[in-house]
C-alpha cells in the first residue's frame, strides 16, 4: 500500500518522456532521479544536467539522439549535487569538451579530504534510507523529486568536473542559442540558472519542482538559506518565462502558470520561517512549532506544494537551527539524559516494563508506540517487531516519498537484525 496522492504524483510527474520545450530545447523527464536538457545549436549540441548514473544517461542519451546526431561540445552543471553530475562521460562520448559550472562548485564526488572529521556513515546510512536503496520499486514508489523504478547502474561513477567555473552572470553563446547564466543560490550556494530570452525558456535547477521545497534533506545537510532561496524564486520570477523547466518533474507552460508556481514557493518559503520565528520569539518549543506549522489555505491547495519531498514541519526545525543554533531557549534543555536514563525514568512512572510494553502495544497514535518503544529498546527490551510494523503502517500513509522511505527502510534494518 501507499498513499494515493503520492502514487498519483509519481505517475503524472515521472511518466518518461523527451519534452519540447521550443524548437531545438529538450527535457528528458523521468528517465533518472533529475531531469536533463539539450540545447540544439547550429552545429553541436549542449546538455544541461547529465543523470545520477551512467545507466540513466545512457538511456538518455539514446532518446536524445532520435532528434540528433550533432556533437555535444559542451554540458553545463546547474549545480553541484550528485544526481546532476554523474552521467557527463556518456554524453561526452569519449571527447573533451567544455564543462560548465559555479566558480563555488563543489561536489563530494571529488576532492574529499578523507582526513577531516566527518559523520560520514551516519550520512550514508540516511541517504540509503532516504532514497530508499535496497527497497525495491513497488515499495519505494517514489523519491519524491523522482521515480523510485529507475537505473542505479553506475551511481556516481561519470562525473567529470568542470573546466570553465563562471566567476559571474554572464551570455554564453550555445553554439547560436543565446543563453544568459545567472547565479540563483537555494537548494545549494552554487546553483546556475539559465534563461533564454528567444524562446522565454527558464531552466531553475532544483530552486523549484513541483513539489514542497526540501528546505532540509533528512539525510543530512548544511544548513539551505531560506531567504536567498525565496529571494531567487522572486528574482527568477522577474524574467517573465513562458516555460519552466525545472531538475526534477514535469516542464511548466505559460507565462501566467510559472509566475504562479514561482511566487507561490516563494511565499510558501517565507511562511516557514515567520512562523517559525514566531514561534521561537513567543518562547514556543520546536515540537510545538513544528507540530502546529501549516500552510495558509490559498497556498495549501496548491498541487505544487504538496509534501512530496520536502515537508514544513522538517523545514521549521531546520530554520530554527540553522538561524539560533540547538538551544531552544528552555534551560532545562542545557542539562540532557542519556537515553537509557531517560528510558528508566519513564519505566519507573509507567509501572514497570511490563506496564510501559502493553501500553505501546495498545496505542493507536503511531508517533507515540514508537516513542514507547525507543524507551523499551533503551533498556533491551526486544520489541524491535512492534517498531518495524509501526513503522511500515505509518509508510503507508506517508505523502512524502523521503519519509516513506526511511520508514520502511529502517523497519527493514530492525527486522534483519540478529536476536
């Protein structure tokens, strides 16, 4: 089972398909995790955004060269995450070309100082978890900003980094095609958006798709600037595009159409964070903010900020540690106890271990059976089955593909560990 809305938006966003966005400008759609662009000029070609993997590029590719058979002489990066980068020697072919990309790219494909201090499994561990890797696709149904039904083949393994880093905005003739780079920081600093002023084409990166921002990648991030991604939202909704083509879903069409989705993210962003600060200045704890955070209903409405991948209750948790730091402003959350301690605590109120099971095994509240069982796992109680169902009934109803996903990729951790 999944939830219906999120079955419905992997199907009607994800379906494949080479999209005309004008004559001689493409979108691959549904192909990969990200969408990827040609730009036909008068003698080569230029592919914007080349694929998580090289299985995917490959069959990119392969769609692109029914409309083509021109040299691609140059790809440019919109920014610097993995699912963008990965496929560029398939459709270098073999060549050198030009390798386009933010003065301030970078990647954790290249250049890693392994010798820094990092929770690198940790990090792992989530990304498996968020994407769902290892469930298979009629689990995973989606990634939210994807399909979950698509080649893994070569994650990470065709990146080439770039060779000409664009230190400012600046025209690029595409070989006849005038295109404007424009730095359009958001979902990363080092984000390139591209706009065509013949055609009225917009290519945003991943500042918009057609889903809730993933204002906080429960994977692990730095933290995303929510002012300068709602500041370039508005920015690039001043050029007045005719079509929007964004790194992950479906193109938008119509002049009136783009400049909605674009405000209304826009404003859907700045909400999160006045709420949030709202809350943070009436001294509200950031359960309560994160619990009671919900869009106003003339934005609430809006298909393209339904929770698929990011979710407001993620992001208001995020705005307020990335503006104020962990403390909540509540002294007794200066001291801590250990989990186990905690746990002890909770046992000795509730009656005992017997007392404090039956009850998670009778409530209804899902949040609140895996909360008791957090308590019971802490003292080595084994209900580690009661946690994986739990875990799976919520995933069920889940509407965001990145929840979704951990749920039912840690219920399958906790069910393959040993007793």
């Amino acid at each position: 089972m999944a939830n219906e809305e999120l079955v419905a938006h992997n199907a009607t966003q994800f379906e494949k398909a080479i999209i005309e966005l004008c004559p001689g400008i493409y979108t691959a759609v549904g192909f990969a995790a990200s969408t990827q662009h040609m730009i036909v000029g008068a003698s080569s070609v230029t592919i914007v955004d080349t694929s998580e993997s090289t299985a995917a590029a490959t069959n990119v590719l392969r769609e692109f060269r029914k409309i083509t058979d021109k040299p691609i002489d140059r790809i440019i990066y919109t920014h610097s995450h993995r699912d963008h980068i990965s496929g560029a020697s398939v459709f270098a072919e073999g060549r050198e070309i030009e390798i386009v990309a933010h003065a301030d790219f970078s990647s954790d494909l290249v250049g890693q100082d392994e010798t820094r201090i990092a929770p690198a499994k940790a990090l792992g561990r989530r990304t498996l978890a968020q994407f769902g890797l290892g469930l298979t696709p009629q689990e995973r149904v989606s990634i939210g900003c994807g399909p979950g039904d698509r080649p893994t083949e070569g994650l990470g393994a065709g990146h080439i980094p770039p060779n000409r880093l664009i230190a400012g905005p600046c025209t690029m003739d595409l070989d006849g095609v005038e295109v404007e780079l424009v730095f359009a920081p958001g979902e990363t600093p080092d984000h390139i958006a591209l706009w065509f002023p013949q055609s009225g084409v917009l290519i945003p990166g991943d500042n918009w798709y057609h889903a809730f921002p993933n204002l906080y990648a429960i994977r692990g991030t730095p933290y995303r600037d929510f002012q300068a991604w709602a500041d370039t939202l508005t920015m690039l909704d001043g050029f007045g595009a005719q079509v929007l083509a964004p790194g992950h879903t479906r193109p938008v069409f119509g002049k009136d159409r783009v400049s909605e989705v674009l405000t209304s993210t826009a404003r859907a962003i700045l909400h999160v964070m006045q709420h949030t600060a709202d809350g943070m200045d009436a001294g509200l704890s950031l359960d309560d903010i994160a619990a009671s955070i919900s869009l106003p209903a003339d934005l609430a409405d809006k298909p393209w900020l339904g929770e698929f991948y990011g979710k407001a209750s993620w992001s208001a948790r995020a705005f307020a540690v990335g503006t104020l730091g962990w403390y909540d402003g509540n002294p007794t959350h200066l001291g801590t106890l250990s989990d186990k301690a905690r746990a002890k605590h909770m046992i000795v109120l509730a009656g005992g271990v017997e007392a404090l099971s039956a009850a998670a095994h009778a409530s209804t509240d899902h949040q609140w059976t895996l909360e008791l069982c957090d308590h019971l796992l802490a003292v080595g109680v084994d209900v580690r089955e009661l946690k994986a169902s739990t875990l799976q009934d919520l995933a069920h109803t889940e509407i965001n593909a990145t929840a979704r996903n951990s749920y039912l990729w840690e219920a399958k951790r906790l069910r393959s560990q040993p007793s």
